[in-house]
C-alpha cells in the first residue's frame, strides 16, 4: 500500500519544527506503525537525510516509551493500542498522515517525535510509592485485600506512563496519570498510612511540572492504551479534598511522601 | 469551579422553582416574588435575606469566572505549541462549550436583569407586577426565542457541570457512580426543559 | 586469571545464612562515602539501587531509557516463583531448587540456586508490602498458577503483566530515594566502559544520549545489571534497545564471560510476517495448555488450515512425547517446531511457523470458556496478524528470549573484576543451560533487594574508600578512546545502514548458533562474522552527529559490540561438546533426537577471558560439584 506521511521535524528543544512530507510506496499492511518509520528512516539514510527521532522500546505494548499523535489521535485511530502495536492494515491505502509529537509544556520536544516526559518521574518520586525498606516486609499473606480491591487496584496500576493521556487532553493535564497511581496505592491497604501525604505531593508536583487543569472531557480515558477509566480521577479528586481537610499543613508545606 | 458551580447550581433551582409558579396564576405568581422580600420575617428586614442571597451569588458568579479564567489560561499555559489537529474521542460539545457557553450565559443574565429585574428593556415593565412583565417580554417573538436559546445552553453548560462536579468533587461511589452521565443529563434537560415551557407556553397563549 | 567461586562450606541448607552472618560490615557512618554505581534499572538495578541507598550508601543509576520505569523486565508476562506452599502442594525451598536445576539441565551452582530458592518467598512479602497488586483469591489471599515444568502450584502473577507490576514496585522504591536525593539518577545516558585501576573496577564511562556528551562517572563499586544479550540475533523477544553493551565493555576490561552460547529460544512467539519485521513478540506459554500444536504431514501443502482433515495432520508433539505432549519444556517445544519446518511442512509465510490449533479445546470448552481464558491473547495475536483465532488456528514459531549466559560472577555476585558486579540476567548465575518459566523475575529480585546488597558489603568493608575521582589519568584514557570510537563510527562513510547489518548478524547467529549447532556450522559463522565485522567497520553508514539525540549512533555502537560478542559466543557453543537444555549440538544426541549431555567432560562452567581483539579467548572452568541433587537424563516422554 501507498501512505502519505507528515512528519513533524524539529532538530532541537529551542529550535523551529516544520512537518515534512514523505511519499511512501511498498507498505506492507502486516508492517506496524514504527517498522513503516523503521523503513522510511532506512530510505532517509541511504539518501544521507537525517532519520526521523521517535522513542520507542519493548514493541509490544508496555514499556510507554513510543508516543506519537497520528492524524489527531495519541497513539493513532485504534482503541486500547499503543503506536508499536498499530498496524498499517489499520489504515486505507493511500492513507494521509499528520504525525506529530506529544504537545504539552511538561513535556518539552527533545527532537521531532521525541519527548521529555521526566515530569512524570518526578511526580512519583514525589510520593507515588510505598515505603516499605526492603527486608522489613511482613509475611505476605497476613495482609488480606478483598478480590475487587485487588482487581481494581490492578486496572489503575496497569498504567505504562507513555503520557498520551497528557498528548490527548485539550487542557494537556496529567490527572489521569496521577489518579491512576493515586487508585491503585489507595485501594491497597498497604497503601493507607501515606494515602493523604501521597495525594497531596503528587497534586502539587503536577501542578509544579506545569500541567493543565482537568475539566473532564474524558479524551484521556479515550487515548488510554491500557483503557484507564476516569473514575479513578474522581477518585483523586476525593481522595486529595479528603486530605486536604484532614492534613491541611501538609498541603501548605506540600511535602508528599518523601520523608526518608 | 465545582464548589461555585454547585452554588449557581442551587439558584438555578430555585429560581426555576419560583418561576414555574407562574402556572399558578398571577396572584400566586407576584405573591411569591413579594415573598422573597418579606421571607425571613420578622427576623430578617424587608429584602434583607434577598441582599445576603444576591452578594453570594454574585460573589459566586465572580469565583466561578475567575475559575474559568484561570483553568482556561492554564490550560493555554500547559501547550504552548497546539496540535495541527486534535481529534476528539471521547469529549462531548457541552463539554467543549463549556467556556463559550459560559460567556453567552452571562451576556444572557445582563440582559435578563434588564428586561425582568430593571425593566429597561421591557417597554411595558411595571414595577411589582411581575407575572405582567413577564407575559409581555415573552409574548414578543425574538425575546422568547432569546430566552430558548439561553435555556439551551443552559442545559449544555449544566449537563458538563453536574457531571464535571460529581467527578472534581469524588462522588463516583458504586452503585451511584456509573449513572454520572446519565444523571447529569436528565437534570440538564429536565432543568432547561421546566425553564423552556414558560416561553412556550406564553407563546402558545396558556399564559396571558 | 582464578576464578574463586567463593562458595561457602556447609550443609546446602545452612550456606548463605552462615556466609551472611560472617559478612563483613561497613560502618553506617562510613556508608555514605561510599558511592556506588548500579547500570540499569530493571528489577535487579531498580531494586539494587534502591536498597543500596536504603542502607545509606551514595548511590547512581543509569539507564539508557528515558525513564527507569521503561526497562525490559516490564515486559516480563507470566510470573514470579517462589517456594511459598501456599497451595499447601507440597512445596519446598529443596523442590523449587530442584526444579531449577533440573530444569537448567545441571550447569548451575548448586549453592547458588539454593540461595535463590530460599530467598523466593521474601520477594513475595516485599514486593506486597510495596503494593505489587498480584491476583487474589476470593479470601483476600494471594493466588497461585503453575507454570511450565513442575508439578506445583508457586507461581505469583498479576495478570498477565507481572513482570510491569514488580518493576513498578522497584521502580517506586527507586523514586523514592531519587526523591530524598540519596541515588541519583542519569537516565538516556549509556554505559560505553568501564574504568579499572590497580585491578578494582572505579567507575564507568557514559554518553548522554541528548546532548552526546561523554562523561566519566567515579565510585567505590560498579554494579552492572544491563539485562541478557538476545538481541545478537537481530529479531528476539527483548526491547529495541536490550543490548550486550555495558557487561562486554566490562568484560573486555577483565570480566570472565560464563557459558555465553546459553541461550533461550522460546516456543510460543508470532512468526515473523516479512522482511521488514523489527522484533518478535512473545505469547504466554499457558497457550499450550490447551492448544495442540501441528503441521501438515505433506510438504508443501497449500490447503488452509480448516480444509485439512485430521489424517494428514502430524500433532509432532503428541506423536514424540506421549506423557507431555504439547508441554514438552521450552528448549525441546522449540527445536521440534524447527525440524518440521526445516522438513519443508511448515506453514504461513515462508515456512517459517507451526498452528497452535485451540479448535478441540473451544468445541469441548465452548467460546465463552476459552475468551475468558486467553481473551487478551488472541486480541493481541489478532492485532499483530489480523486473523482471528477463533476462526483460524493461531500460527507461533520459536523466538530467542532470554539469554542464560552472562558474566561470570562468583557467591557474592562479583564478576573476576574487583568491586564489579552483575546481577539480573546480566550474569550466568543460577539458570545453567536452561531458565525455568517465571525464575527470571525471581533472580533478578534475588539479586538486587537480598542478596548484593548484603555481598557487597563485604567487598566495600575491606577496601578503604579511596576517592577516585574522575580526573584521575585512566578516566581521561578510557573517555578519549571511548570518545574516538564515536568519531570512527561517525566517519565511516559507508553505505550500509547500522540495521542492514544487524539484520545480517542476526541471520548468521539464527542459522548456525540458534536452536541447534553444529561445528561445521559454528565454524562459518565464526569465519562470516569476521567478514561481517570488518565490513561493519569499512562501509557503515550511521550519519547525523555525535552531539545530539542520534539513535543510529547508539544503534551502532551496540551493533559494534554485537559483532564483536558474537564471535565469542560461537565459540562457546562450539567448544562445548555436548547437548544440554538450549545448547543443542546436532553431533551429540539420543538417537530420539535428545539431548545428550556430557558430565563427565563438560560438567563445568566455560568463563572466558578477553585475549585481545582477534585472538583466541581463554577459557577457564569452574567445576560444578553436585553433593545434593543426583544427575539425570531429563526425560519428558
């Protein structure tokens, strides 16, 4: 098959980007997204151009580092699939693309399609665990959690960071992300001794990495390639006006979790 | 927002409440909005707890624009460079009309001040004769078309914020947590549905 | 070069308690001067580094991902092992180190392995106690599946993404001491050398994979945990970005290699659709369970799948292992599929993959049984293929996975470079000639929350921190000629893509030190990776500059390192006279077609010392000593 391609360039963080057109040719339909950009950046070699940057890593769906906003969708037009997981019979031939990187301020463009997603790092070093020093741990099996919380706990944790929620969101907030590490600690009964110091300082690192403010559209949930429901944000929500009313220094100190 | 939000949302209420008395007939009608000065007696002055309900609404009105100012300069803040094209998914157009519909609310309100509240708009407003000033605004085509389409975008705005509200506010608990969307919207349209029938009815010449 | 195994003496049982007790300790206060380096941070470098630090050293972690979270464990499926009996199956530390070393076909430490057992169920109650969601039983207990090869019920998952959710539980662990500021962290930067002086390992050399900048990094101790080398092969299992880098360099600078021609070759992975396939991707193994796995009995058949009757059907399988069948364990699943498309009766596009047929098991099972089942499975099979597996019978063929080899590492998981250590996958130490399903996520745990951060305690308290710092002259060497290599990878004005020829290594290493080897065959692939390499050098093209984010410069330099390493693990697999777990020789089998190993001559280890580029490695043999398990024929029939 045949696929037009516009890809957004940008040789650096502070410089211009522009979108190119590629014509591409010979597209196999059983290529997934990134090997059709392996074989353009192949061709783009060979002629001595500058091959197109874009993360990427475990091509299967789980490590989060690929990203791309195809046409106006992060990650393309297929529900609950990462761009390493889309594959080309997923688009008619003669198919024209706009690719471009995510776009938010906390996440700075390193280089075309790439990104700096150290924002959301920096919100889980600011209280998105449980502290348990290793070797202090009880036996597993004397802490008991309900199937549905386990179950629960589980849809909010399979969250992968690639950050197309952020990518999708017209106000480019990180709440999903958030509430989604905010769900799965706080459901665990683990969880509970820094549930309101944990919320508290992840609220206030996003705010501080320069994300938007949800306002519930929902276009994360939809960009989502692990289907991560904005209930969990609801969630958050309750969970941070709780702490708030019930810690209220800890929001005025904003220290999350990390008290060594 | 929520918090404003859900202020604005009682008034809305209650002025729907207050003003489907209108179907009760005139003397019902000017009766309750007699009323709202003298409720509160004899504690309250004449008009007092009226003043003490408008200060909060407007203070309300000012939060939740000031809200929406500044979630909305946060949001311009948060993607400096826009997408060519974002295509949405999952949103909604009341949910994308949130801020626009805002703004046309509050250019309705002024305008709704003036024609029922201050009469400058209203060639035949008497002052005190409230079901009068309002069957004679309405009976005039365009201004209940106005008043219509304001209700619509009522509805649009409500339906967005009761269902924005539940969410910011964590009130997502099962069993009631899966019919946000559905609850949201029969308010919205139940709301602007009740606010719609006076219009039509004064058109329809059940009131007169 | 001595290679000291350093196991302690004893009873089996009583070895690491004891060797524990007699550890040396560093004083607290003195902990905060030492600086330690852990490369990497999947389960065993997240988890290192972050018990490290929690002890009070002065930690640094690299990786080259743009986050610690993106390491390759995340893409672990199954799950973890541990000896926990909670199935009350009659579980035991002793039956979970059998099983291990049985399984890896009695090349691993006994010693090693039994310490492994031991340890399993702590990384149950740790990884709890960080809020790992594993599934649960309706009581609110933890539950259980069973996994290939054993007969007991131990294995701890979270759906189908275990491997996501323990690296996450590092992952946090790690943030947290990043936040408190006692590791930090470099991510996008890669290890390209390790710096040693007087014989100790003092600190690595690194680019910054954004601005290029090549940095020296100092510490008293370098902990190497970088994962297995699979991608050698080109297409495999592993990340884009897995790589034999950082524990070649290290091995280059003094670092024994083990049993580098061990690696694994897994079953159940989607074949590949053309030639512009970029890697392989693995499918749960549970598959087999109810799946039966055939080709047609005729070469060449072209009719589909449904339109062939059961008679010409060769459930090959079920036909060689009567009493196992369709979950014969993965080294022997695999070689099979081989040999019926090397007969010419393999299906799908270009031969290359056997059905893995479910229609029996949805006609006694019903739709409804088997969606629940393998739902997720068949929606990603259906993604990648674009054929349903309800309909069609899914295709699957073997695919290099996991790589049991590694450096050579003695109890204390230091490598025979002083104050060097791999962990993980990166070292050679407990799966022999074969892993275990769901043992990968359990050693590389072992390793990083229980067992360096004890061990390397020993080494640090007797060596004085010396302050090295990275001005010192060897820094200032290893960076220039780390620096030089860069510029001759950038000079090369060739005119083959890095890939081009990644894809051909791969191709040489498939065909002749893949599933099965021969000598004559090994031979070749040594003589053409020779040519290979230097063609690499002569008529590469990587492009762009040294100075910014240039992913064919990184790609380079691994594919560099691959083809240096290749050699190497040809050698290994040549020298090794004898068929055992995943190194199958075609010249030493049963006459069924088994392996058939060579205790007698080959019951050791093979570390290799570096010689110098094109010189003849040397080996050294670290003897295995079984006192408790008694040595046997695997027999799966």
């Amino acid at each position: 098959m045949r696929v037009t391609l516009h890809v957004w360039r940008q040789p650096g963080p502070e410089l211009a980007g522009v979108f190119v057109r590629y014509d591409m040719t010979d597209v196999s339909p059983d290529m997934s997204f990134l090997e059709m950009l392996d074989v353009l950046n192949q061709q783009l070699l060979a002629r001595q151009d500058d091959p197109i940057a874009f993360d990427h890593d475990c091509r299967e769906g789980i490590c989060g580092a690929c990203g791309m906003v195809i046409n106006g969708r992060p990650h393309g037009p297929r529900r609950a699939t990462t761009t390493c997981q889309l594959h080309m019979r997923s688009f008619p031939d003669g198919a024209e693309l706009w690719i471009e990187p995510w776009r938010a301020r906390a996440f700075p463009v390193i280089k075309d399609l790439v990104v700096d997603r150290g924002a959301f790092d920096r919100i889980i070093q600011a209280g998105g665990f449980i502290t348990a020093r290793t070797g202090s741990a009880p036996e597993a099996n004397s802490l008991l959690v309900p199937k549905a919380d386990a179950d629960l706990a589980m849809d909010a944790a399979a969250c992968i960071g690639c950050g197309a929620c952020v990518a999708a969101c017209p106000n480019a907030s990180a709440m999903l992300f958030v509430a989604a590490k905010v769900s799965h600690l706080g459901l665990l009964p683990q969880g509970q001794p820094e549930r309101a110091a944990r919320v508290v300082g992840m609220v206030a690192q996003m705010d501080a990495e320069g994300f938007g403010a949800c306002s519930n559209h929902g276009e994360c949930m939809a960009a989502c390639p692990k289907e991560i429901s904005i209930d969990f944000i609801a969630r958050l929500n309750r969970d941070y006006l709780k702490a708030v009313v019930s810690h209220p220094s800890s929001v005025v100190r904003g220290d999350g979790g990390s008290n060594g | 927002m929520a918090v404003t939000g859900v202020i604005l949302f009682l008034f809305v209420v209650a002025h729907l409440l207050g003003n489907l008395k209108i179907f009760e007939g005139p003397a019902a009608f000017d009766a309750y909005a007699e009323g709202l000065r003298t409720v509160g007696a004899p504690f309250f002055g004449r008009g007092w707890l009226l003043w003490i309900a408008r200060v909060v609404l407007i203070v309300a009105v000012l939060a939740h624009m000031w809200a929406a100012i500044e979630t909305t300069r946060a949001s311009w803040r948060a993607r400096p460079v826009s997408y060519r094209r974002l295509e949405p998914v999952e949103t909604t157009y009341a949910a994308r009309t949130m801020r626009w519909g805002g703004v046309l609310i509050v250019v309705y309100v002024i305008y709704h001040l003036l024609d029922f509240t201050f009469g400058r708009v209203n060639p035949s407003f008497v002052p005190g004769d409230v079901y009068h000033n309002v069957v004679a605004s309405l009976r005039v085509g365009p201004v209940a078309a106005a008043y219509i389409a304001a209700m619509v975008v009522l509805g649009l705005h409500l339906y967005h914020g009761t269902w924005s509200a539940l969410q910011t506010l964590g009130l997502n608990r099962p069993p009631t947590g899966g019919w946000r969307r559905g609850v949201a919207a029969a308010i919205a349209v139940l709301i602007a549905g009740a606010y719609i029938s006076i219009p039509v009815a004064v058109l329809a010449g059940m009131l007169r | 070069m001595e290679l000291r195994s350093r196991i302690p003496d004893g009873p089996l049982e009583a070895k690491w308690e004891r060797h524990r007790s007699g550890i040396k300790l560093v004083n607290p206060a003195n902990k905060l001067k030492h600086h330690i380096l852990v490369v990497g941070s999947g389960l065993a470098g997240a988890s290192a580094a972050a018990s490290l630090a929690e002890l009070g050293y002065r930690v640094s972690c690299f990786c080259f991902q743009d986050s610690p979270r993106r390491a390759h464990s995340i893409a672990a499926q199954g799950g973890i092992n541990a000896a926990k009996n909670y199935q009350n199956d009659g579980d035991s530390v002793f039956r979970l180190f059998y099983d291990t070393i049985k399984g890896g076909d009695f090349r691993s430490r006994e010693a090693n392995v039994y310490r492994l057992a031991e340890i399993s169920a702590r990384i149950i109650d740790q990884c709890t106690a960080q809020g790992v969601p594993f599934a649960r039983e309706y009581g609110g207990l933890l539950a259980n599946r069973s996994f290939g090869g054993v007969q007991v019920s131990r294995t701890f998952y979270a759906r189908g993404q275990t491997g996501q959710q323990l690296l996450l539980g590092a992952y946090q662990a790690l943030s947290r001491q990043i936040g408190i500021g006692t590791v930090t962290m470099y991510p996008r930067s890669e290890m390209l050398d390790l710096v040693v002086i007087d014989g100790r390992a003092r600190g690595i050399i690194t680019r910054d994979l954004i601005s290029g900048a090549v940095s020296a990094h100092a510490g008293d101790a370098v902990v190497l945990a970088t994962g297995g080398y699979s991608n050698v092969y080109y297409l495999s299992t592993n990340a884009k970005g897995c790589n034999v880098t950082a524990i070649w360099r290290a091995h280059k600078r003094g670092a024994a290699f083990a049993n580098p021609g061990f690696t694994q070759i897994h079953p159940t992975c989607i074949p590949q659709t053309g030639a512009h396939q970029s890697k392989l991707t693995l499918m749960s193994e549970s598959l087999r369970n109810d799946g039966r796995i055939w080709v047609p009995k005729r070469q060449g058949e072209t009719r589909p799948p449904h339109q062939i009757p059961e008679e010409d059907r060769d459930y090959y399988l079920e036909r060689l292992y009567p009493s196992y069948g369709n979950l014969a364990p993965r080294d022997i699943a695999s070689r099979r599929a081989k040999e019926v498309c090397d007969e010419g009766r393999g299906v799908g596009p270009g031969g290359h993959g056997v059905y893995l047929d479910l229609r029996d098991a949805i006609a006694r099972l019903g739709r409804r049984v088997i969606a629940e089942r393998y739902g997720n499975l068949f929606e990603m099979y259906q993604r990648i293929t674009g054929e349903d597996p309800f309909q069609v019978p899914m295709r699957i063929y073997p695919a290099p996975h996991y790589t049991m080899g590694g450096l050579w590492v003695d109890y204390n998981l230091m490598t025979t470079v002083d104050g060097l250590y791999a962990i993980g996958e990166a070292n050679f130490s407990d799966h022999g000639a074969n892993r275990l399903g769901a043992s990968a996520l359990m050693q590389g745990l072992a390793d990083g929350y229980f067992i360096l951060p004890y061990t390397i305690g020993d080494y640090l308290a007797q060596a004085k921190p010396v302050t090295v710092d990275p001005e010192h002259p060897a820094f200032h060497q290893i960076r220039g000629e780390v620096a030089e290599r860069v510029r001759r990878l950038l000079a090369a004005s060739g005119r083959k893509t890095v890939d081009a020829f990644h894809r051909e290594l791969g191709r040489v290493m498939w065909d002749k030190c893949g599933m099965s080897r021969n000598a004559a065959g090994l031979k070749e692939a040594m003589g053409r990776i020779g040519q290979l390499r230097d063609e690499f050098w002569r008529d590469v093209h990587v492009g762009g500059r040294g100075e910014e984010l240039n992913q064919s410069l990184e790609h380079a330099g691994r594919v560099a390192d691959f083809f240096e390493f290749a050699e190497l693990m040809c050698q290994d697999a040549l020298y090794r006279e004898e068929s055992c777990g995943c190194h199958f020789r075609e010249e030493y089998q049963t006459p069924e077609g088994e392996a058939k190993r060579d205790d007698e001559r080959f019951g050791y280890v093979a570390a290799w010392e570096f010689a110098g580029l094109g010189k003849e490695p040397v080996l050294h043999k670290e003897p295995l000593a079984f006192e408790a398990v008694h040595l046997a024929q695997r027999s799966y029939k």
